[in-house]
C-alpha cells in the first residue's frame, strides 16, 4: 500500500479503536435505552459495521453481502431512535464479531482500489473517508449517549491548555464577497458543495463562545422568565420543558453544578456554554443586544482569507489541528477554557471555532445552489427545510477527520444533549460599515 492508503488504514484504526473505547462495558449498559434520544450503545456499534460493509464491502468492493437479514435492523431510517431496543439487534459479543468480520475485508477493498480512477467512490477514497467520519460522529453520539447516561468512570478525561488570550470581545467582518462551501476538500459531504460567491454586510462576531460566566448572568438577570427575549416557539418551549439552565446544571445555594459523565462539578465558569439548544441561544443573543450569526457569517469569519482570497481549510490554515490550535478528538471530556487557542485564530482573529463546542447559528438547514446529492439522498436532502438549525465547527468530542471549515451538522432547535453552544454577531452600523 502506498502513503495514501496507509494514512487511511491508520484512521480506520483510530477510529475503530475510539468506537471499542466507548463500548468497553457491562452487557447491560450497552443493551440498555438510557435516553428515547438515543438508541443503545450496541445498536451504534453493530450500525457502523453495517455501514461500512454497506459502502466500502458492497457498493465499492461489489462483495457480496455478509449479513443481508440485518440490514433493516440498522437502517437509521426504518427505525427511530425510540424504537431500536425493541429490535432483535446483536448482542455485544455478536456486534463486535460481526464488525470484525467486516473489517477484515475492508482493507482488501482499500488495496485494490484506484484513487485516481474515474469511480466517484473510489476517488481520493472518497469511500472511506465516509465510513470514517460517519464512525467519528456515531463516537461522537455514543458519549452523548453516556453522559445521559450519569454513569460514573466510562469516560476518559485528559489536560487542557490554559485559557485566557488577550484580545477584544467582538471582531469587525468587512462586508465583500467569499467563497461558501468547497469544491476541493476530497472528503466534503454533498450538503457542503459547491462553493459558490456569498457577498455579505459587514457585521461583528465575537472572538470567543460565549462563557458559562455570561450564561449564568442571562440566568440571574431571569432570561428564562422574560418572554422578550424568545421567539414564540422558544417560549413554548420554554414553558413545556421547565428548562431554567443548560441541561446536566443544578443550583445549590449560590453556586452552579453540572454533572459531567457521572461526576458532579462546579460550573467551570471560564468554559463555553455547553448543553444548549437553539432556542436558548437565540434568547440570550436577544437578551445581550445581539443575535446568532448566520451560517455564511460564521464560515466566512472562520475560513476565508481576506489578503490570499481563498478558503482555508481550518481556521489558521491548511495544516492539521495540532494540540495547540484546537481541542478535538476527545483530548479531555470538555471544552477548553477560554482564550485557550490564540494559535487556532482564523484570519479575521475568530478563535475556537473548531474544537470546543458546535456552534448554533441562525440558519435553516437549506441546499446550496447547485447541489445534487451524493452518495445517496437519506445524508442530507431529507433533511433540508424548516425543521433543523445549522450547527458548525465541531465540538470537543468531533474528530479532525470530520471537522473543517465548510462542514455542515444539523439538529432541531429543542436539542441539547448534543455538546452545543454559540457564538453572537451583530450586523455594522452604516457609519461602521
Ligand atoms: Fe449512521
């Protein structure tokens, strides 16, 4: 195998030792429902194996099925969530095996494989580049999963640089046109294409997430009782859910608790706010005076490059997230501080917009011009309209290898076991623009 295939050998790797990491438990915890959100730990183990055997064995290795009688079983679309422990899915032992097997003949699809060939799944990979990130964000689901969970001791926690970098609250984006989107990251998803000229007012965005500390002033300042501050629909919500904090916090006397992973812990108030739906964020950027950025504000202040008039793949640059520029990968089970990442600023000096948390913006989850779908319709065109709000960047629990500038996720606006917060914006003034 050359460099190429070896590099994606070495993710399939990673990326399968993560998902074993997360499934290293009981039977019964990994059988058990622990949220109707989520589907039990086994259902995402044994679907990701499906996947991949659905992709890279099937469609791109044209093998014949190994086990054709599960493949409903593991159709996200057959069956919600709620329903999946009711399914005579596999058992931990059968699931783990089954996804060996699968694996054992990836690596032969992967050699025989032509990068540079006319096959647009076999193109740079393209394959497996889906198996990989569609792996890093079932992981990423599975620690969803396990902090609502509350159970104690299944996740790792490691060190964080510190944080507080100097600088001023709000950065100024020039109104002009930038490129949105990408036409040349080999393994961009469909919803992420073309690129296409977005022409943008000028506005503000903040260098930073907004902070647990500000958060708990939205709180104090009784943001969660003032209908001012909600949309209409926020406020239904916010009346049918009883909510009054981000979820996994508690009050006790003055101070704020969460409990993290099972471990309960002050509210570190110098970390992004986490555990938000939209809903939330849209009321406390009305409550400071500001609103959510909108996606193309948000891809512009991270990506674009105003003096090389090209798009970057991250933040700083081309080259990959190092330790230093962002908290990806599951370094530690949290967000870093913040001002942890000066070195992962974008070009406008937008900071810790990968990495950390995912990042609420004001849009709906709409096609771009010209967009087709690819590999097939069930990734992102069933999910374009008016259900789903637009999240970006990536969180601390996303992987390098499914995070980029131009990377789209989505959820519904009631969501918050996902590891979300945001940022504010505000548009410029004509005198400022
Ligand atoms: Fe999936």
């Amino acid at each position: 195998m050359n460099d190429f295939k070896e590099r994606i050998a070495a993710e399939l790797v990673a990326v399968r030792n993560r998902s074993l990491a997360y499934t290293e438990a009981e039977d019964d915890l990994l059988v058990r429902q622990h949220s109707p959100l989520m589907s039990p730990l086994v259902w995402d183990l044994a679907h990701v194996g499906n996947y991949e055997e659905l992709w890279v064995l099937r469609e791109a290795g044209g093998i014949t099925p190994l086990r054709p009688e599960i493949d409903d079983l593991y159709d996200a679309f057959k069956h919600p969530r709620k329903d999946r422990p009711s399914l005579p899915i596999l058992g931990p032992g059968e699931a783990r095996r089954y996804i060996g097997g699968v694996r054992g003949r990836v690596l032969d699809v992967l050699d025989a494989i032509d990068p540079d060939g006319p096959d647009p799944l076999h193109r740079d990979a393209f394959v497996f580049g889906l198996v990989i990130q569609h792996e890093h964000q079932h992981d990423e689901t599975m620690l969803a999963t396990l902090q609502l969970s509350r159970e104690p001791g299944l996740v790792r926690d490691g060190d964080l640089p510190p944080g507080g970098s100097a600088g001023a609250e709000e950065v100024f984006v020039p109104a002009g046109p930038f490129l949105m989107g990408t036409g040349t990251q080999p393994w961009a998803y469909d919803n992420e294409r073309p690129a296409h000229r977005v022409d943008l007012p000028a506005y503000w965005i903040d260098r930073l997430p907004v902070g647990n500390l500000a958060y708990a002033a939205f709180i104090d300042d009784g943001g969660y009782d003032d209908p001012r501050w909600w949309t209409p629909e926020g406020w239904h919500w916010r009346q049918e859910s009883h909510a009054c904090a981000p979820l996994f916090w508690t009050r006790d006397g003055g101070t704020w608790w969460r409990t993290r992973f099972g471990r309960p812990e002050p509210v570190p108030m110098d970390e992004p706010v986490q555990h938000v739906c939209w809903y939330e964020a849209d009321a406390y950027a009305r409550w400071a005076g500001r609103r959510l950025p909108t996606e193309a504000e948000w891809e512009k202040a991270c990506g674009w490059d105003p003096s090389a008039g090209r798009a970057r793949k991250y933040p700083w640059g081309d080259d990959d997230p190092g330790p230093g520029r962002a908290n990806l990968g599951h370094r530690a089970a949290r967000p870093a501080p913040l001002g942890a990442f000066p070195a992962g600023a974008s070009a406008y000096g937008v900071e810790q917009m990968i990495g950390d948390v995912w990042e609420w913006t004001a849009s709906l989850f709409l096609p771009y011009p010209g967009f087709r779908s690819f590999p097939y319709r069930e990734y992102s065109e069933v999910f374009f309209g008016k259900d789903y709000r637009v999240l970006r960047g990536g969180s601390w629990a996303a992987d390098p290898a499914a995070v980029r500038t131009t990377f789209r996720n989505w959820d519904h606006p009631i969501r918050r076991q996902i590891f979300s917060g945001f940022r504010c914006a505000r548009s410029a003034t004509p005198e400022q623009a």
